[in-house]
C-alpha cells in the first residue's frame, strides 16, 4: 500500500508531495487574473450607415435584406438588430461551440454578397468580432479647461484611442461626446434657386474638382516618371471658388449660392464632467482576453501618452474593472488564509497537540498550491471562481489528513502500538472510508460536463479546481500524513490525548451520544418519522424561498436611464439633464456622476431624447451608504419628474451580456406588424406596472417621434420625368446633411466633405420644399411635385430572428424575487389575449434562470446516480450506498431553511453550495458504516458493531465537521469585495452541514440495521441466488448468527 512504502521510505513520501507542490509553484507565475472565467460565445457586429435614414427605413431597405442573406451562416444561435436615425447594428450571436474567427469569415462573406440588394449609399460596413459582455473594461473622460470640444475631440481621435487601439488585448475603443472636424459647404435655397440650380449639382462640382487622379507613367530612358493630376483643394476657402456651373458664359460659383466652413459634425451624443464639455473614451477588450491584463496594458499606454499631450488636456479614469477585480481577488485571499486558521484551530481544540495540528495543516498548503497546476493546464485565470473553489476547499481538503491522523492517534492510544506501527495499520484502516469519501465528492463535478450556458461557465472552473485539491489532499493523507506522523508524533502525546477524552467534555460527549445511538436503535420509528418529517419539510421550505440568478453585488456602479419626450433637441436634453443633475447631487457616499446623452457603443447609433448618468460610488471602506440606500435615495428625488421616465440598473458582475446586466426581467413581443406590436407593447406595460411584484417596467420601443413625410405624386412626377430616388437623394443632401461626399487632405489626415443647406431654411418647411430637382424640362421645385405633411415614426427599432421586437425590460419590487416576477409576467401575457401572429420570449436573467435551474436538476440527479456508484463500487454493496446516501434528502431542508431564515435566495451561488453540500454530507455516514463493517469482519455482532463504530468516529466526525465550518465563516460573513454572491455558497452548506448533524448521526445507524435486516429477510425469501451473485466469496459484514452456523 502506498502509505506503507512511504512511512518506510520518507524521502520518497517527501518528494512526491513535493514534485505537485513544485508544479504549483511555477504554474501560479503564469496564471492570469480576472473577475469571471471566460467563455464568451462566438459574437460577431455588423455596422451599418445610411446617413438621413429613419429607423423604420433601415429596417426595410438595410437590414432585412441583411438578415436574409446572414440566415445562411452555420451555427447562428440569434440574430439581433437595432435600428437608428442613418445607422444600424445586426448582432449575431453563435453556439458556444463555434470557432470566433471562422464566425466572423463566414459573416463577412455574406454581408459582401449582400451589398447588390442594399442601397448603394450605404457606406461600407464595419464587422467586428465583440465581447458579447459588452459593458466597457475602462473608461477615460478626456477634458480641458481651455480647450475647445472640438479641439479635444481631435486630440482624442487623433491621438488617445489611435495609442489606446494599439494595447495588448484592446477590442474596441469607442468615442462619445465628441464633435470631429468637417468641412461644410452650406447652400443658401433661395440663391441657388435664383440660378436654376439643383443641390445635386453643387455635390457633383465638389466631387469633379477635388480629386487627384493618377496619369499612368512616363519612360524616358533606362528610368520612368509617374504623372499625377494634382486637383485637391489645399485650404477650406479654396472650396468657394469651385464652380458649380456656367449660365451664359458666366461661371457660378460655390461663393455664389453659398459658403465653405471649417466646423464639426452634426452632434448626435454629448458626455460631461461634472457640468463641463468633455469626450468619453470606452475601452473594451477583445474576445477571450484577460480584463486585468488589457487595463494594465492600457493604462501603460496612457502614463506614456501624458507626456506627450498638451499640459491643458487632463484624463480622468472614471472606470476602471481592474480595481474591483483586485479587490475581489485579494478578499478571496483574506478568507483563504483566516478560513485555513479556523480549521487549524478546530484540529488544536480535538487533538490538543501542536505537532499533530501541524502534519494535518501541511494538507492545506500542499493541496492549494498543487491545484495551480491543474488550473494552468487547463488554461483557467485566478478568477473569483477558481479561487472560490480553493478557498471553499479549505475545511475539505484537511479532512482527509484529520481522519487519518485522528485513526492513527486511537491506535496509540488505544492499542499501545508505536507511531510507527500505528501510522501503517491507522491508515490503512480508513484507506476505504477515506478514498470514498474523496471519490464520491469529486464525482459530484462530474455532471458539470453535460451542463450548458452561464451553469456551465461558472461551475466548470470551480468544480474542476476544487475537485483536483481534494484529489491532490487525499494523496497528501495516504503519504505525507502517516510519514510525518510516524516520525513526529510521540507515545506521551497521545496518552496526554488519551487523558482529555476519558475526562471533562469529551468524556460527557461520548457518553451522551452513546447513550442517543442506543436510545435511537430502540426507538427507529422516532428517527425515521423525524427523518421523514424533515424531508416533507423541504416543499413548502422550497415555495418560501425566493429565486434570482446571482444576487446583487455592491459594485458601487449604476446607470439612470432618461428619456425625454420624443422630439426633444439635443440642446432641450441637455438643458433638462444637467437640471436634474443638479438635483442629484449631494447623496452621501456617490463620488461622480457622468451624464451623457445618447448610445454611446461601437457602431451604434445615438439619439438625442435619450440621456444617461454613469453614477459612480465612493470605494465601499470609505462610505457609510450602501449601494441600495443610494438608488432609493435617487429614485426618490427622481420620483418628481414622471415625464422623462427615469430607470435605475446596477452594474451586474457578471456584464452585461445576454440577460446578465440591467433589468432583470426582460420579455421579448415579436411580431411581423410594427404598428400591431406597437399598440399590444402598451397594454402589456399597462399591465405589469399593476403587478406587486414588479417595480419600475419599461418598454423599448416609441412610435411618437415627430417626422415630416414627403409624399411624391407619382403621376405628375412622371410625366415631368422626374425619378423617386433623385427627390429623395436631393432631401437627404439638403436636410440631413450626414452624406460624406468628398475629402479635405491636411497632411496625412483626412476630413470629410459635406453639404448642407442653411440652418434656418432646414429647420423651414417651406423652404425645403423650394429645393430643385432636375427634370425633362429644367428645374422643378419638390413642392410642385409633392406635398410635405407631418406625422409620427418609431426612434429606434429592434428585431430579433428576423421579426420586429419590442423588449418589456422590468425590475423587482421589493421584498420580491425573481421567480415571482417572470411567473407574473408569464401570467400577465397568458391573459391579455395575444394577436395568434405575435408571440413572447422570456429573455434575460429569467431565461437564464430558467436555463441554470434546469441544468442544476440535471446535474444533482447525475450526481447521485455518480455517487452511487462510486460508493457501490467501494464497499462493494448495492444496499450500504442507500444507507449511506440516505442523509443526502435530510441535508437539502435544512439548507433551504438557513435560506429563507437568513432572507437570502435561490440563486446560482446558493444551487452551487446546495451541490457541494450534498457531496460533503455524507462524509460522516461513510466513516460509520464503513468502521461498522470493520468491526463486524472481526467477528463484532450486528448493534454492538455500530454503535461503537458511531461511538468511535464521533470525534473525526465532528472534527471533519467543524473543520469545514470553520473554514468557510470568513466567506459565510459576506465581508469585502464580491461577498455576497460567495457568502451564499458558504451559507448553505454551513446551514445544512450543521443543522442536519445530528438527526444524521442517529439516522445512520438506525438505518444501518433496518437495511441488513432487509437484506437478509430478502435472502431468506429466495433471493440468495440472485443477490448471491453480486457476493464477494468473502463477506463484507457477517453477522454472529451466521458465522456461528
């Protein structure tokens, strides 16, 4: 036996504990950090831009067209779109199985193909591999007390995001709140009217005669001369003199019907620090890499950047991942180390000797450390899960050795063998019980392998970590453990031990428990009508506990969400936001607020009725408020201004990936008819701001954004020859004034060109309907053609699977949790008669809670059977493996009472413990019967075995108990950063684990007898040849009435 040849061989023992230790030790260097494991499904965006378009239109002309020909890519789990003013975003969203950069070569390939059925407008599209968590890594506010926005703007363009880009690991570095430099060349209607000229031919003079056009090459001799046509303009009032057209001989220039003008774009979004101008810079990292180490990559690049920008232009880092992750990271550490001590001093109170609290707390270390290595094969980061694992793996990984120990400790004292001899036959005694003890809890990860999605995500990484610490501790109690304390431990140490237990507690202890297992054996029908009762106790245990998927975290991060009423100006936004963020100030504990106005994200489109605040709390040791106290504060002072609908999200841990961040509730409406769609998404908004369970609710979508329709007369513009494309072109020049149509060169920069009217004639009615286009017989003005009307349209649109979408996004009331508000919403929708062509998807956090809670009940189940096996397999029984097993369904009450009495959920943090739990609990049983059979191959009868046997490993029992209890206090405490998602884990299985102690130490036994007597009543009934089969040639458990016959 291994443990044997290293009590004999201590170097041996010594270096292979070692070599795994070693391992670790050079693996842990290369391990990265982060917040979360990575497992990001294949994501890919397409970026559209038709400048001028309506939502609505983008929609039809842009991206069905789009979504038709994408339908085609293989291994599409969704697709999604939103549609803007002039810009679009399909998303599409693959299995987890699909290769990223495969994904993104295939969509690239359709989008190509698709462009023949778009308009040809449509400026190229941007495809971009993404993080489908998309919430930014880092955010840098770029600000300036004597510097114009314009002026930051280009040195943030220009200079900031260009060094930015160039980080290791960066994605995407998006701009907000800019205003990039254009030039424009403004046309008066009235002017260019009184000439009889057209704004297309103003767009084409600036295209002919801006160009440098390359005239082939000139050989002269052995050499050749390239010939270039050099006809750029060189400054922006060298645009006034391009002519536009001649009139009886006389050139008319752009001066003539207008001006050129240096300025900046069209502002669509606008970002503040505090009440002052600013530009927002959001870094996101790419695909799979690590957060932590994309920060630090950016932030080098940003202390080298400094010195280089004018002294006027100051970044500030308003967010920053790295610094919660670190945090995080370093409270996991904190609890690592006091949880370690907790269960050193559990081993000193039993054992009472320092050497023997030493070769038991040498597993810890050993078993930690070595699962570095396991993480670096596997290519995991030390990330709060992992590192979960590890420290939930505290009070397991030392049990191993407390068993061990403790066995080879009663040998001394008890059969006055020395340490050596005692450390040899001490270990070999519990070999069985302690490798099925192991075994049967690291079967327990093995179901995570059939799991899918966030479940998957999230337990792979932990379930593998811990399960390879403990692995790595049982070989640590089978060779270090009885090496050490064959050399180590002294006959006076446990006969000092053998002292304690004959006197005082322990003494009382023994004897008190003795005394319950015989009264229990007396009386089964109490034990098991108590078992019983428990086990019932669990369903209405399980209706009064709430679900959620995670619980929320303090991250001291949060987004107020307004929108004003539909047709309101940048300008009116921005009058009312900074309003009210004057109103906002002044809560205790919030450090900043960032309004911002607008979508601000890469390829995104922006409207100006929409405006945020970033609102960023003081770190948590600074502050007295809470996170909750702050947003009710908020929600509060915001309660008076109903009209711009305000919501409040926290930023969730997880990102803001599918159904992870925002609203918890989100409920899809798909349907082929918008106005349909339109009209039912009222009512059902209606109806969930009346459910109790639901706090704020709000819908995305808002068919009330004012528009002026141009409806052409087909007839007469027909018969003047006049064509639909060229009025519509001619309106979206004039009015929207987005379209690039040439370039101004400055250096190696390049700027656009565009046209617009005056502000005052665009803003005019009447004067747009002046414009000219070109016809059979000369100009005719739009309005002699068409007539001009007002009316409503959607501001932004979504689709999804090729259908349009309207998002029902909700938040809890509270006191309520999240299971109880998708019921509602379910039942809400159930009865408000839907259209049969309209139908509802639960999307978000529910979805996913859906999705985890029935990957949870798959994976307990397979673990049973697991465990069964496993136990089967090592005491070489299909009865014992119930008896044992039968202490699994009394654990799970207790743990649901601990829930709802500490007022905590359901949550994926609680289902992980809840499974931990199930495969520790049976640590106590598996000692009982497995000395039990012992004691009974010796010739020990039947109740005398097991209550002894009880008797007997009472003290590791509670040693192994208390071990693990100990060592999860400091996480169970919720204390530091990330705490209470990891203190549920710790509270339910400390619940359930000490709750059930001691129904569980008199159910065992009980059930130990009742099972052999079933089984041998069951031999007596004929079955013996059957079961007789299944029989070893040397039994496991005689009874005396047998071995006597």
């Amino acid at each position: 036996m291994l443990s044997e040849l290293c009590v004999r061989r201590p170097v041996f023992a010594t270096m292979l504990v070692m070599s795994v230790v070693v391992l670790g030790v050079f693996s842990f260097r290369d391990l990265g950090i982060d917040l979360f494991p990575k497992a990001d499904p294949a994501t890919v965006n397409v970026s559209l831009s038709l400048p001028g378009t309506s939502p609505d239109e983008m929609a039809t002309s842009v991206v069905e067209p789009m979504e038709e020909t994408l339908s085609g890519v293989a291994g599409i789990d969704e697709i999604s779109a939103r549609m803007t003013e002039g810009s679009a975003q399909i998303t599409v969203r693959f299995v987890l199985e699909r290769d990223l950069s495969d994904a993104a070569n295939d969509v690239r390939e359709k989008v190509a193909s698709a462009m023949k059925l778009v308009p040809p407008q449509l400026l190229p599209p941007v495809i971009t591999k993404v993080d489908p968590d998309s919430d930014p890594v880092m955010s840098i506010v770029v600000s300036s007390d004597a510097m114009s926005l314009r002026t930051l703007t280009e040195i943030a363009d220009k200079q900031i995001t260009r060094v930015i880009q160039t980080a290791d690991g960066v994605g995407q570095v998006s701009m907000g709140g800019g205003r990039a430099r254009e030039i424009h060349v403004v046309v008066d209607i009235q002017k260019l009217n009184a000439y009889g000229l057209s704004l297309s031919q103003v767009s084409d003079a600036l295209v002919t005669e801006n160009v440098e056009i390359p005239g082939g090459a000139i050989e002269q001799g052995k050499g050749q001369l390239l010939l270039r046509t050099l006809g750029r303009v060189d400054a922006t009032e060298d645009f006034n003199g391009i002519v536009v057209a001649t009139k009886n001989g006389t050139p008319i220039r752009v001066s003539d019907v207008g001006y050129a003008e240096d300025t900046f774009q069209r502002p669509m979004t606008a970002a503040w620090i505090g009440e002052a101008p600013a530009v927002v810079v959001d870094v996101r990292r790419a695909m799979g890499e690590n957060t932590v180490a994309v920060i630090e990559g950016v932030r080098a690049k940003l202390e080298t950047l400094q010195r280089t920008l004018p002294k006027a232009v100051k970044l500030t880092v308003i967010r920053d991942d790295s610094k919660f992750i670190y945090a995080s990271v370093q409270s996991l550490e904190e609890h690592l180390v006091f949880g370690s001590l907790f269960a050193a001093i559990v081993v000193m109170f039993f054992i009472r000797n320092l050497r023997a609290v030493v070769i038991a707390a040498l597993a810890i270390p050993a078993s930690i450390i070595s699962s570095f290595t396991l993480m670096r094969i596997m290519g995991f980061t030390l990330n709060n899960m992992t590192l979960l694992g590890i420290t939930l793996a505290v009070g397991i990984v030392i049990d191993d050795a407390i068993v061990v120990l403790e066995n080879i400790f009663r040998y001394i004292e008890e059969e006055h063998v020395t340490p050596y001899e005692a450390a040899i036959q001490g270990t070999r005694e519990v070999a069985l019980a302690v490798m099925a003890t192991t075994l049967s809890l690291v079967v327990i990860f093995v179901p995570i392998a059939f799991m899918t999605g966030y479940a998957r995500r999230f337990i792979h990484p932990f379930g593998l970590t811990m399960a390879f610490a403990v692995l790595v501790s049982m070989l640590v109690s089978f060779t270090l453990t009885p090496m050490l304390s064959s050399r180590f431990l002294k006959l006076s140490d446990a006969e000092a031990d053998h002292k304690t237990k004959e006197r005082g507690f322990f003494h009382w202890l023994d004897a008190t428990y003795t005394r319950q297992v015989n009264w229990a054996l007396d009386h089964p029908a109490m034990i098991i009508g108590a078992s019983v009762v428990t086990f019932l106790m669990m369903f209405p245990l399980n209706r009064m506990v709430g679900r959620e998927f995670v619980p929320v975290e303090d991250m001291g991060e949060w987004t107020i969400h307004l929108d004003m009423p539909e047709g309101t100006s940048l300008a009116g936004t921005t009058e009312n936001g900074l309003q009210l963020l004057r109103e906002l100030s002044g809560i205790e504990g919030v450090a900043q607020i960032i309004p911002s106005i607008g979508v601000i994200n890469p390829g995104g489109g922006g409207t100006s009725t929409h405006m945020h605040f970033l609102c960023l709390a003081m770190p948590i040791g600074e502050r007295k408020n809470t996170q909750a106290r702050m947003i009710t504060e908020m929600r509060r002072r915001l309660a008076a201004h109903p009209a711009y609908r305000p919501t409040i999200s926290a930023r969730n841990a997880l990102g803001s990936g599918e159904g992870t961040g925002g609203y918890p509730i989100s409920a899809n409406l798909l349907g082929p008819d918008l106005d349909q769609l339109a009209d039912f998404s009222l009512k059902a908004l209606a109806a969930a701001q009346r459910l109790p369970s639901i706090g704020e609710a709000k819908i995305q979508l808002s068919m009330s954004n004012p528009e002026i329709h141009v409806v052409v007369d087909r007839k007469r513009a027909a018969d003047l020859g006049v064509r639909m494309a060229t009025v519509g072109n001619t309106l979206r020049l004039a009015v929207s004034g987005d379209d690039q149509i040439s370039n101004f060169r400055e250096g190696a920069e390049r700027y656009p060109v565009k046209v617009r009217v005056l502000e005052n004639q665009r803003r005019d009615i009447e004067q747009i309907g002046r414009l000219t286009v070109p016809s059979a017989t000369g100009p005719v003005r739009i309005d002699n053609i068409a007539r001009l009307e007002r009316g409503l349209g959607p501001s932004a649109l979504q689709r999804s699977n090729r259908q349009f979408t309207v998002s029902l996004q909700a938040d809890m009331a509270p006191g309520h949790a999240l299971d109880e508000g998708a019921n509602d919403i379910r039942k809400m929708f159930a009865g408000l008669n839907m259209p049969p062509d309209m139908t509802f998807r639960m999307q978000g956090q529910s979805k996913i809670l859906d999705e985890t809670t029935t990957n949870l009940i798959m994976a307990i189940s397979l673990a049973m059977i697991f465990v069964y096996m496993v136990l089967a397999s090592q005491f070489e029984s299909f009865v014992q493996p119930v008896v044992i097993m039968l202490v699994l369904p009394i654990a799970v009450p207790f743990a649901l009472f601990t829930l709802w009495a500490t007022g905590r959920t359901l949550n994926l943090w609680s289902a992980l413990g809840m499974l931990l739990l199930l495969g520790i609990v049976k640590k106590n049983s598996i000692l009982q019967v497995d000395y039990a059979n012992t004691l009974r191959a010796r010739g020990v009868p039947l109740r005398e075995a097991i209550v002894e046997a009880c008797r007997t490993r009472l003290r590791p029992i509670l040693m192994t108990t208390f071990a693990i209890i100990a060592g999860l206090i400091p996480t169970a405490l919720g204390i530091g950063i990330g705490g209470t998602g990891r203190a549920a884990i710790a509270v339910t299985v400390i619940g359930g684990q000490s709750l059930c102690l001691f129904l569980t130490l008199l159910l065992v036994p009980v059930a130990y007898v009742k099972f052999d007597a079933l089984e041998q009543t069951a031999l007596n009934k004929g079955w013996r040849d059957l079961l007789g089969r299944f029989k070893t040639p040397r039994r496991l458990h005689p009874t005396a009435e047998t071995r006597q016959g």
